[in-house]
C-alpha cells in the first residue's frame, strides 16, 4: 500500500540558509500534519491542513510556512535557519472519517 | 502541557505480554486515545486508538478505565522487533506528544 512520502530525506544547510520540505500523502487522505523531532525530544506538532487550508496551529515558528496544494501535498518552508532548527520533520496525513495519522519517514535536516 | 503521564522504561521477555500503562485523568468527554510507537528515528506508527470501550486488532489491545482517566497497552506476544517507544497521547483536535514509554524487549 501507498505510503506517505517526504524528500527529500537528508538535508544539510547553513545558518541564516532555507530550506523546504515536501509531504505527499496517502493517496485520497486530504489531511496533512507536520511535525518537529529534535534529537532525544518527543515529537512537538507544527501545523495541519485540511482541504488545502490550514486547520491548526502549534509551535511553528514565524520563519517557518506551510501550504497544502491542489494535488494535496504539502511543503514547509524554513527560512533564517537556525542550529535549532535541527531535527526530523514528519509528514502525517490522515483519510477523511479516519481517526489515524500515517507519518511518513522524516527528513532529518542539519543545520551547520 | 501533555496530557499523559507514562513510566519512562519498562522491559518485558520476549513472548510474554507487554502491558503500557497511562494515566490521563485530565482527560475530557470528546477525547480520544491514542496509541503510537517510534522505533529508533522511523516516522511514528499508528497503533490502536478508542474511546471508551476496550478495543482490539492485530496489533495490540487497549484497555480503557470505566472512569477513562487510565488505560493499557496490551501486546499479547512481544517480540524484539516491539522494542521502541510507545506513546499514549489524549487527541482532541491534534496530537500532543508526552515522553512516552520506552519499552524494551529482551530474549
């Protein structure tokens, strides 16, 4: 079965660089969540879209946005990158009438 | 804040149940909960979710207090590949991550 794909994978950028992460999710699933994983940290919700509009808000910072397409994948755009920006970022998409969020495999970004 | 409060390590012999146990006595009405594990830095996976009754599938049970404010994760047959974190999240509108459980599955 389709899963939830995120690129790229791996990124490595510099302070004060951006960087944008892409989220395709599960075919038909019209809900899309990100969400930030620092090294040894829980993971902490950024934002969510839901028919390409945002629905909720967490800890996103301003510098970073997000956007939910027409063909419903998403794309978070990091700027003014900070060393703390450093961490997995998830994609989680979920179905419509569906309780569960499918989380892709992360983009791990590095900030030097 | 979360919601949930879990133990932060349990080991459990491989081939025996695995029981989470996790406390949300803030929890309110409408919430549901939710079960996900991480293993090691791979996207979180769905595990089981319910409301107030017990539920089951092919992965797991959940075992919901009459009260709801506490629940457990049941693994009927641990394996090592079980090894990871489990976490327990009240969900209203969105996730809220706690520390989660790391459960650890010896031979």
């Amino acid at each position: 079965a389709a899963g939830v794909i995120q690129s790229p994978r791996h990124l490595i950028k510099e302070k004060r660089e951006t960087a944008t992460l892409k989220c395709y999710p599960i075919p038909r699933h019209d809900t899309v969540y990100w969400y930030q994983q620092g090294p040894g940290q829980d993971p902490q919700f950024l934002i969510s879209f839901y028919e390409k509009m945002q629905s909720d808000k967490g800890s996103i910072p301003d510098r970073f946005s997000a956007q939910q397409f027409s063909d419903y994948h998403s794309e978070l755009n990091m700027s003014s990158l900070e060393l703390g920006d450093s961490a997995l970022y998830f994609c989680a998409s979920r179905g419509r009438g569906s309780y569960e969020q499918y989380f892709g495999p992360g983009t791990r970004l590095t900030v030097t | 804040d979360a919601k949930t409060t879990q133990p932060p390590s349990m080991d459990c012999a491989e081939g025996r149940a695995a029981n989470l146990p996790c406390n949300h006595s803030t929890i309110s009405g409408n919430e549901y909960v939710y079960w996900y594990r991480q293993i090691h830095s791979q996207g979180p996976q769905y595990i089981i979710h319910g409301l107030k009754n017990n539920e089951t599938n092919e992965m797991a049970s959940l075992i919901i207090t009459e009260d709801r404010k506490s629940s457990t994760l049941i693994l009927p047959h641990a394996t090592l590949r079980d090894t990871a974190v489990y976490y327990c999240i009240v969900m209203g509108y969105q996730l809220i991550w706690g520390a989660g459980t790391k459960l650890i599955i010896k031979p």
